[in-house]
C-alpha cells in the first residue's frame, strides 16, 4: 500500500496500525511461501528424518488451515462455527504427539550397569569387623 491509497481510503485512523502490522505480516507470509514452493516437496522430504518430516506436514496443514480460518473471517463467516475448527484442534493433538515422542528422544538414556554399581556401592554391607566395632560399649546409650 502506498501513502496514496492510504490517503484515499476511508477506515478509521485508529486501525491504521493495524492494518500496516497486517500488511506487513502478509509480505513475510509471501516470502516464506515463495521460498518453499521453490524447493520441490519430496525433494525436501529426502533430507529430512521421519520425525523432522511429521513436523513439516504437520506444520504446512496447520497453516494452511489457519489461512483458512483467516480467510473465512473475511468473508465474514465465523471460523468458530466452521468445521476447520475441529481440523485445527485435531492437528494440535498430533503436534502435541510428535513433540512427546521428539521430547523422549531427547531424553538421558539409563545406563542399568551403572545404577547397579552406584547403588551396591552406596550401600552398607557388614561384614565381621564392622560387627563388633560399630557396637555401643555397655552402659552407654547412643545418641
């Protein structure tokens, strides 16, 4: 938009904020889709480990939904009454999903000989001469 056309329309100064924050993020919406839809999909897919790949269909259909969802409210529908709604919260679900079983992989791994030995030897064990040298002598009460 140019400081023209913002001059001859007619909305409300207040929004006007607004609709350059709007522009604007438009443009960067563009460009990121510009750049993936110059790299072929399965091109893409290729590279990536099936974990990474989940995540990128999971995030163009969350997307595209959300476009969607954007669209409809300029049309003048209400997305919240719309089936893409339910689409969008079905999508959370497996995003959620994947970002479990992302998180597992990230996590330590339990080395068992190790806990075994660390536990052994942290434990006491009496033997005969522990016995008679840990004994309270008579007459005297521990504390």
């Amino acid at each position: 938009m140019s400081e023209d056309d913002i001059n001859t329309e007619e909305y409300p100064t207040e929004i006007h904020d607004y609709l350059a924050a709007f522009e604007k993020s438009l443009g960067s919406v563009d460009e990121m889709l510009r750049t993936m839809m110059s790299v072929s999909r399965s091109e893409l897919l290729q590279k990536l480990e099936p974990l990474e790949q989940a995540k990128m269909d999971l995030v163009s259909v969350y997307t595209l939904n959300s476009m969607f969802w954007v669209y409809l409210a300029t049309q003048g529908i209400n997305p919240k009454e719309h089936p893409v709604k339910q689409e969008l919260e079905r999508i959370r679900t497996y995003m959620n999903k994947v970002k479990e079983i992302a998180d597992k992989k990230k996590a330590s791994k339990l080395d068992k000989g190790a806990v075994s030995r660390f536990v052994r030897n942290a434990l006491w064990e009496p033997n005969a001469e522990n016995e008679h040298t840990s004994k309270t002598p008579k007459g005297k009460k521990r504390k």
